[in-house]
C-alpha cells in the first residue's frame, strides 16, 4: 500500500553518491576493500529490488506502483513461490560473499537487516510452511475480497490521474476474476490436505463479500472512480470510460465475486474447523510457534508469552484504580467498566464527536511534536472514518501510509460503525497510535529518508511498526495530553488491550481458548465494548500472533529507552533517541537493540 519511487534510480544514486574523501586522494588497501564491499552491498540490494520488484505483483498494487495487468495471473500460484524462494536464495549467497567487517556502520545494520529478511523469507517459502499457508490464501481481515476495492477505488492506491491510468487499471480489475479462480484453487488443495480455516472466518469473508455485492453499483468503490474524472481526463471520453467500466464490473467481476462466494459457502464452510485456535489444526501447534518469532523478530515461547501478559495486566490494573478514583467512582474495577460501557457521556452522540475530537489532538501534536523529535515527517497526514462496508469488522481504527514523495497523504481511519460501543476516552491514544507519532511518522520518516536501502525504506516487521506505535501513546504523557484523567483512563485502557493480547492471542492459538472465552475475558478485563472485543478477537484468530507483537516491540523500546537515560545521564536527549530509533527503517528487534547499544556506549550523540 506504499507509494514508490524508482528503486533503480535511488539504488544507482547510491552507488555513484561522493565518497567523504577526495577522490584523487590514496587510500590504503583498507579503505578500498571497504568501499568495494559497500558498492557490492549496494548493487545487492539493487539487484534483489529489481527481481523481487515484479514478482508480487498484487503487492504492487498495494504500493500504487504500475503492474502489467498479465502478470497478476501469478497471484497465488506456485509458480510465483518458486520465483520468490529462488530469488531469496540468490541473495543469501551473494550477501554471504560480503565481508560484513569491512562496511561502514550504517550498512552493517543494513546488512543484518537485510539478512534477516532473507532468512525469513526463505523459512516462509519453504514447502513445509507453504503447505500451512498457501492453502489459506485469504482471510476477513485481510483478503483479497475486501483489500481489492480498497485498492481500486477512487483515493486507493492506483492512481487515476490520466485517462491512461484509467484504461490500464480497467484491465487490471478484469483481472479479479482470474485472482479469485486460483484462490479457490488453493482453498481446495487445503480441503484436500485437510488444512483447512475456521468457520467463523469463513463466515465473515462470506459476510463481507455480500456486502459489496448488496450496494447499487453506482455506490460500489469499484465504480468510484467512473463516477467522478478528473480534469485531465477528456469529457469526450468519460461516457466510453465509464460503459467498459461498468460492463466489466457486472460481466466479470461481481460475478466472480458470486462464484467465490458460493464455493466459500457451499464447499468450504462444511468442511472448515469449528476449534478457532491453530492448535487444532493439522501443523497448527508449530506454525504457532514459528508466527510468533515471524511477529516479534524473536523465539518466545508461548507459554512465557502468555505469563507475560498476565503480568502486564495485573500492573495496569493497579494504575487503573488509581485513575478510577480521579474519575470520581468509588466501586471496583469491574462496575467500573460497566459504568463505562453504558454511562454515555463516555460516547460519541454522533460521527463528528469523534471527528471533532480527532483533530482537536491532532492540533496538540502538531504543537507539540518538535520539542520530541529532530525530524518532522513532509508526507500529510489526514483523518478520515472508515467506508460503510469496512467498519463491521474493522478495529477501531488504522493507518495508510502515504506516497514517498509525499503527493498523496497518509490517512488515519477511524471507526464510526456502532458508535455507542465506541469511547471518547480513547481518542488520544488512537490518534497517536495510528497517525501521529505513531505509524504515520514511523513509516514516512522512513520512506522519506533516500540514504536508506528501499528495503529499509518501505519494509519492516510487526514488532517494530507496531512496537514504536504502541510506545508513541506513551508520549502523550510528555506533551501533556493524559492530564485530563478521561484520556488517562483511555490511554490505560488502549495498554490494556495490548497487554490482554499477549494472553488472549496465546490463549486462543496455545492454549485452545475458544472465541467465547476469549472475548469474556477481554470485557472482564477492560472498559472495551462488546463489538469492539469482538472484533479483536476475530481478528486474533485469522491473524495469530500478529497481534502479541504491539507490547513486545514496546517494551523493548521502552527498555532500551531506560537504559540510554540511566546510562547516559544529563546527557540523554529524548529527540536524539527517537532519531536513533527511527532512523533506519523498521528493524528486528536484535538489530535494533545492537544499534542503540552502540550508540549508547559512544556517549549518545547524534
């Protein structure tokens, strides 16, 4: 969902960049090797771009880049596994020809970085864990089902700019037929496997497809953008535009929509697993496993995950009851959540409290933000509430990132479906989770910042993106946001959720919770509402492990943070350490940890 700028022309700018000394003045043998290196690790990273750039090509649709209609015919095929695993071999072996020793310090992150993608990624592209995965090519969270009209849609990720786009993106969504064919290709071979997904996401991928299919056409997001041009398109042109475009929808693609949705239904809801944790499904104890050192960058057992979190959540317990008491209420924590839920001067009365609210923080940031950080991102940031057919069965809100080159905004989605389980208190810590400082400067600074490898521009891992966002809500307290005891409670309330996922996510997929239980103790724990833990926990169960990456990436952070203060003293700057932790792109945490150990022990400066 990344915009992009041309890797080859970034790669090449890096190669022939001046060197720090004259370039007519001798080196010694030293200095040359450790050029040679660094122009070799440089022409690595260009040639593994230049392969993989065209070998996903539905993520390139995510990232707004241009992609040959054809070439989605790849989407989930083996074929474009076998490219992918041979790809990521060929780099490991060229990386392997470097000598790490001889880099400048910012390419060794760079090289560790770099190599430990490539180890995951051929772990992932092995046919031990392609035979668990592939044969589940789409979920409700995050399928192709609903992730293709948030794609094509007018603001999506394609551009419509000329009438040229327009015609090569109408081939690109008559390809949706062909992507759909081969998914159901691969939910067959898991039905034949017996791999198979549960049920209850099985029921909502059907739910979320019938309600596309139940908008008038003229309010789809697939037609959005016939039924407004720009000016660069002809009028006299816009008539044939918007018949292909129609046609194509109702001939091809909302067909193919119709044929998925009975195969999910009549075919495969029978035979998916009731049980909603991994464990019961064949290979499901150790895909667990694996997911959780994919999701935390580390090899956490499930069990310690588990009383990690219970931990966390006894701590944040006894900080509640202290805010609880500011709030004016004298019962226990468990009437509190109660009066919480259901008292509604904790709610929104309408969609635009929340938008009201939303900016009023997003003001206090933009105000606050410099004395916290050296760097500001260029990239806008807008807030926006989620499109109708999406809140149902999104969280409360999120984030897409913006284009590199800052043309396109990034947006902060919030949720306005079902506005008497949504809270007031939580505005602030959303805000700073999901757009600023969260995620909205983590992920621009880093696509901003040309001196970075594009992998460390525009990739990274859970832990971190999610690790950095969770520890941005810790900021509020510095810019003075969590006075008021209302956002307090609400930013307690936000940890909460991510330390109750440490237990509910282990609990599901280790410890054979059901979906039940889970949201039970999620309302028992917190102020959430029904629809909000709902959500969550539906989501835990199509996403294991993703969700115990928030805390353990912030608590690392968190701790680094702890060290460099004590460790540095009088000299620790706080807008130094954030430069520190952002300025390479979203690293594993040990990559991470190794850096700012580094810095640390060169006295912390910048």
């Amino acid at each position: 969902m990344k915009g992009r700028i041309s890797w080859r022309l970034l790669l090449a700018a890096l190669l022939l960049a001046p060197l720090p000394a004259r370039a007519d003045a001798p080196r010694p043998p030293a200095a040359q090797a450790a050029i040679s290196d660094e122009a070799r690790l440089l022409a690595l990273f260009r040639d593994d771009q230049q392969r993989e750039q065209g070998l996903d090509p539905l993520q390139l649709l995510y990232q707004g880049a241009e992609v040959q209609p054809g070439e989605l015919r790849r989407v989930f095929t083996d074929e474009q596994l076998r490219l992918v695993r041979a790809s990521a071999q060929q780099s490991l072996a060229a990386l392997r020809r470097i000598d790490r020793r001889r880099l400048p310090a910012d390419r060794q992150i760079s090289y560790d970085a770099f190599l430990d993608a490539k180890r995951e990624q051929l772990e992932w592209f092995s046919p031990d864990m392609i035979a668990l995965t592939a044969v589940r090519p789409m979920d409700h969270f995050g399928g192709l089902q609903v992730e293709f009209p948030a794609i094509m849609a007018a603001g999506g990720a394609v551009r419509y700019a000329s009438e040229a786009d327009y015609w090569r993106n109408l081939a690109v969504l008559r390809m949706a037929p062909v992507m759909f064919a081969n998914a159901e290709l691969r939910f067959r071979q898991g039905l034949d496997s017996g791999v198979v997904d549960t049920k209850l996401t099985t029921r909502n991928m059907i739910a979320q497809i019938d309600a596309l299919l139940a908008q008038p056409l003229d309010q789809s997001p697939l037609y959005s953008p016939v039924a407004r041009f720009p000016d660069a398109v002809p009028e006299a042109h816009r008539a044939q535009l918007r018949t292909a475009w129609t046609a194509a929808l109702q001939d091809e693609v909302l067909p193919a929509y119709r044929r998925l949705r009975a195969f999910l239904n009549d075919e495969y809801l029978p035979a998916a697993r009731e049980a909603v944790g991994l464990s019961a499904m064949k290979g499901g104890a150790g895909l667990y496993r694996r997911l959780i050192e994919k999701e935390t960058t580390l090899p956490l057992d499930p069990e310690a995950v588990h009383r990690l979190g219970l931990a966390e959540v006894a701590r944040i317990h006894s900080e509640m009851e202290q805010v609880k008491a500011k709030l004016g209420y004298s019962g226990d924590l468990k009437g509190f959540f109660e009066h919480i839920r259901t008292d509604p001067r904790y709610h929104p009365r309408s969609a635009q409290d929340l938008a009201d609210g939303y900016a009023r923080v997003a003001r206090a940031v933009a105000q606050q933000a410099p004395r916290l950080f050296l760097r500001l991102p260029l990239t806008p940031l807008e807030i926006q509430p989620y499109p109708d057919y999406r809140g149902r069965y999104d969280a409360g809100g999120s984030y897409h990132e913006g284009s590199a080159d800052g043309t396109r905004a990034g947006v902060f989605f919030y949720n306005t479906f079902d506005l008497p389980s949504r809270f007031l208190t939580g505005i602030t810590t959303l805000y700073l989770h999901e757009g600023a400082p969260g995620h909205h400067f983590q992920i621009s600074l880093a696509q901003e910042d040309k001196s970075l490898p594009d992998f460390q521009r525009f990739g990274g891992n859970n832990a971190y993106v999610e690790g950095w966002a969770l520890y941005a809500e810790t900021l509020g307290h510095e810019m003075g946001l969590y006075d008021d005891p209302l956002q307090h409670w609400g930013t307690l309330d936000d940890e909460m959720l991510r330390a109750m996922r440490l237990v509910v996510d282990t609990g599901i997929h280790a410890k054979g919770w059901s979906r039940d239980t889970a949201i039970d103790y999620m309302l028992a724990n917190s102020g959430m509402g029904r629809s909000d833990a709902t959500a969550e926990v539906e989501r835990y169960i199509a996403w294991p492990a993703q969700a115990l990456s928030y805390k353990i990436g912030a608590l690392t952070i968190q701790r680094l943070r702890k060290k460099a203060q004590s460790t540095l003293g009088a000299r620790f700057d706080l807008r130094q350490f954030h430069a520190q932790v952002l300025g390479s792109g979203a690293l594993p945490l040990p990559v991470l940890e190794a850096k700012l150990n580094r810095w640390i022990a060169a006295g912390g400066g910048s």
